[in-house]
C-alpha cells in the first residue's frame, strides 16, 4: 500500500496545515502515519494550563485529542514525546524518526517549513525531519527494515506565512473532504481559537486554486484547498 508520512511538531499542526492531505490520502487507500515529536504541552496548551491542569494531565489531553482527531481522518499515529518549548534533538527521536522512515517506506513526506520566527519548535522539526530521511537512505546506518528511496517532501503552510519565507507553489484540492478536516479541527478545543483561522485559510486558498486551476481541472469558486511548498525538484517525462 502506497504510504504517506507527516512529521509534526505538535498535535494541532497535522490537523490545521495537514488535515485535507490526509484526509484525502486515507479516502483514496493510501495509509497514513503520523510521526507527533511533542505533545505540544509547554507551548500550545495555554487554555488547560489556566484551567490547573498538572503536566501530566495537560499531555494525557492534547494525546487524546490528537488521537481522536487521527482516527477523524483516517491515519494511524504515532508520539515520541519529546518534551517541547523547546523541542530539541535526542538520540532517542533521531533513532526513533529513522526507523519510521523506513517501516513506512514513504511515497510522501509532510513536514513544516524551515522557517517560523514565532515558534522555533517548527523549524527543527523541518530540520531532524530531512536528516532521519537522509540518514534512512544510507545503508551504513544502522536500523530495522531496508533503506528507503527518495519520497518527495512537502512543507505545509505555517501559520503566517509572510513571515516564513514560505512559498506555495502546490495547492491541493481538498473539497470532498472539508467537513472531515473541519470535524478534526473541531477536537482541538485545547487551540479553539485557531478554528475560524484555518477556515478561512481553506477557503481562501481554494479561491486560489480555482483561479489557477485552468482548463484542465476547472475547480469551482466553492473550492477548499490547502497549501504547501515542495522541496525537491519534481522528475518528468512530460510538463503538465
């Protein structure tokens, strides 16, 4: 089965920046698995910190969400729970990111941009998740399951973009499973705030994508879409 893999820092950022793309990746049979670093417990939890909440309670909640909101979508998940704010490179997560690499043997990589002013846990997750796949396609390093080829790799759009250097130069047509991606939006009651935000993100990128579409997918003006920016030089045969 042809598989994706989205890296994420925290659990809100697959289902805000992600969740149309896997959504429908799941849809269409492909499997899906979701590598979460952190609980996102220090730096994206601030409505159950004001509620009391201990350490352990805040990340039993945001794990809980972003289960729930995974099986909404269709993906398997998997946590590392790697401590955020900062989150930082450990044996543990490198080793731990390599031979997820290569269980899953990806077709598709989703990660974060490399750049993000207002929360560094982001560009690092970007950054350890381009080394574990650089250092899964080396045979001398050391790892269960064999070496994986070379999976494209797509950023998802951070949360101001303007002041990310980020570019979307990939808008995905993700209609026929808005309400999907809006029910997983609506678990994350921890970032409530964040829900009107990525609505109209959805909606104004699916105006985009219309008015880009041209003559060959002419996508309607209801269009949802989200946004990415590809890495690596795309191989073909033929432009299209």
């Amino acid at each position: 089965m042809t598989a994706t893999l989205v890296l994420t820092a925290h659990p809100g950022d697959f289902v805000w920046r992600a969740g149309g793309a896997i959504a429908l990746a799941t849809s269409r049979g492909r499997r899906v698995v979701i590598g979460c670093m952190s609980f996102g417990e220090r730096g994206e939890s601030a409505s159950l910190w004001r509620k009391g909440y201990t350490l352990d309670e805040v990340k039993a909640h945001r794990r809980g969400e972003a289960e729930q909101a995974a099986k909404v979508l269709g993906a398997e998940i998997r946590f590392f729970d790697a401590d955020d704010y900062p989150l930082v490179e450990t044996p543990e997560l490198l080793r731990g990111l390599i031979d997820l690499y290569r269980e899953v043997q990806p077709a598709v990589v989703l990660t974060h941009a490399a750049a993000d002013p207002y929360n560094f846990d982001h560009p690092f997750a970007h950054a350890i998740a381009l080394k574990s796949r650089i250092l899964a396609q080396a045979p001398g390093v050391e790892g269960p399951g064999e070496v994986i080829g070379a999976p494209p790799v797509f950023c998802f759009e951070p949360h101001q973009p303007e002041q990310c250097g980020f570019i979307p130069n990939v808008l995905l047509d993700i209609t026929e499973v808005w309400e999907r991606k809006t029910e997983a939006m609506r678990i994350l009651a921890a970032q409530k705030h964040l829900h009107r935000y990525y609505t109209e993100l959805g909606s104004r990128r699916g105006l985009q994508a219309a008015r880009n579409s041209g003559p060959n997918l002419g996508l309607p003006n209801e269009t949802y879409a989200e946004a990415y920016m590809r890495l690596y030089p795309q191989v073909t045969r033929e432009l299209s």
